[in-house]
C-alpha cells in the first residue's frame, strides 16, 4: 500500500508530468490509473510559480490548448489526457502550487473580467482570475490605452 501512495502523490505525479517521464502512466495497475485525478492535474499544471514568466506562460497555455480546450471529448481517455500533459512539461520539476476553482465575481472585477474574456476567448474563467491576480490595475489600463479605448471607457472596466 505505501507504494501505491507514492505513486499517486500529487509530487509525484506532477514529476511525472514535468520530465514527460512516458513511463510513469504504465508503471501504474489498473486500479492505480482509475484513481488518477486528470482534472487535478490539469489544474496543477497550468499553474507554475518561477520568476520565469515566459515558463508560467507556456504551462498556462499549453494545459489549456492541449488538454482543457477539447476536456469533455478527452475525459474518456484519461491515458490520452496524461500523455498530453507531458507535453506540456519542460523536462525539469516546476513547483506548481494549487489555484482552488474560482466563484462567480460580481462588482469591481466582473467587467474587467467580462472584457478580458473577449480579449482573450481561449482562456477559461480560471486563467482569466489568474490573469488578474497576478496583474495590477496599471497593466490593464496600458492594455486598453493600446487598444485605442479612451480614458472614460477605461474607468468603466474598474467601475
């Protein structure tokens, strides 16, 4: 039993995925890969602490490309789905840090988030969250200044 836990850590799946270790899915049993949670992992993935943001990029967009995107077609294949992750992976372990599924905003963000949404149509609400968390007020107004909307419309996203 305590290699069973090994095995399906979140460490040490997550390992799995970051150095595409092609291995790791077959040295599973059965039971094993059925109690393999894709969509944690897929959750776990997109999200990548480093001072790298072109790394936290790549993982963001590629989970969501290659995985998230298509994940009502793929969820019957859960093999398939893991295979996809080690796509995504660098080759080198990442910390990836856990983002809880977000609730439903109202208020300030939810026209900042209602526009980034049509800005960014392949991103889910998840990533759009996470876009603005990690993102300050200033960012997003040099983004609509670039976009030629003028200072009013620019205050309405913030209202």
């Amino acid at each position: 039993m305590v290699i069973l836990m090994n095995k399906l850590s979140i460490k040490e799946e997550m390992r799995a995925i970051d150095q595409r270790d092609k291995g790791w899915w077959d040295s599973l049993t059965e039971e094993e890969q059925k109690k393999v949670g894709i969509f944690i992992l897929m959750r776990y993935t997109s999200a990548v602490q480093t001072k790298n943001p072109d790394i936290e990029y790549h993982y963001l967009a590629l989970t969501n490309e290659l995985v998230n995107k298509h994940y009502n077609i793929l969820r019957r294949d859960p093999q398939l789905q893991h295979k996809l992750l080690q796509c995504v992976g660098l080759g080198t372990t990442q910390f990836h840090p856990w983002i809880p599924p977000s609730k439903q905003r109202k208020g300030k963000s939810g026209k900042l988030i209602k526009w980034l949404q049509e800005l960014y149509p392949i991103y889910n609400d998840d990533e759009l969250e996470l876009l603005v968390a990690n993102n300050d007020k200033k960012d997003f107004e040099n983004i609509a200044e670039e976009m030629g909307m003028d200072k009013k419309q620019i205050k309405e996203l913030f209202k």
